[in-house]
C-alpha cells in the first residue's frame, strides 16, 4: 500500500528481545494496545529500542509498516473471543531505506 497524507507515523517503544526478532526479520507481527491510539494498514511505525531494564533508548531505530491488523474488531477465526478488545496484533512489513 502506498503511503498517503492519511497514513500515520507511530514512535513505539520496542524492548530489545523483540527489537533483533524484528531486524532479523523472525518476528513480523507486533502486539500492541489498541485503545490509546488509532492503527490503519499502510500506517508507519518507527519502533524505538528501549532498555527497560536500564531505563534508557538504545539509539537504535527500525521503520515498519502496517500492512494487516487483527482485532476484536477485525477477528481472524479465534480473535473476537481470544484477543481481548485493548489489544491488537500488527502485521508489520519493514521499510527498505
């Protein structure tokens, strides 16, 4: 999908674990809240490495993209029971440079 002035950029928190899932291209979902802001496909998300431990950013930095969500309102099979309606889960894609 195609990025247009609709599509929203998204600074996250990401904790290192999951932060080299992601840059190894392992992990391609995220799971993340989903009543503190609004997710749309083709949204960017700029995930942030963070140290919870030491309580600091890492200075490392990935761009990815949304590109499907599954949620209490877009159920996959299971979800409308199983995923609770705070929560979603990110199909995320990362971004070339």
């Amino acid at each position: 999908m195609p990025i247009t002035a609709s599509n929203t950029t998204h600074h996250l928190k990401c904790w290192p674990q999951f932060f080299n899932e992601i840059a190894a291209g392992r992990k391609k979902h995220d799971l993340r809240r989903a009543d503190d802001r609004r997710f749309r496909v083709g949204d960017i998300l700029v995930l942030e490495e963070y140290d919870p431990q030491k309580e600091v950013f890492t200075g490392r930095v990935l761009e990815v993209e949304v590109t499907y969500i599954t949620s209490a309102d877009l159920p996959c099979a299971l979800s409308k029971d199983a995923l609770h309606p705070s929560f979603c889960i990110l199909s995320i894609s990362p971004i070339a440079h």
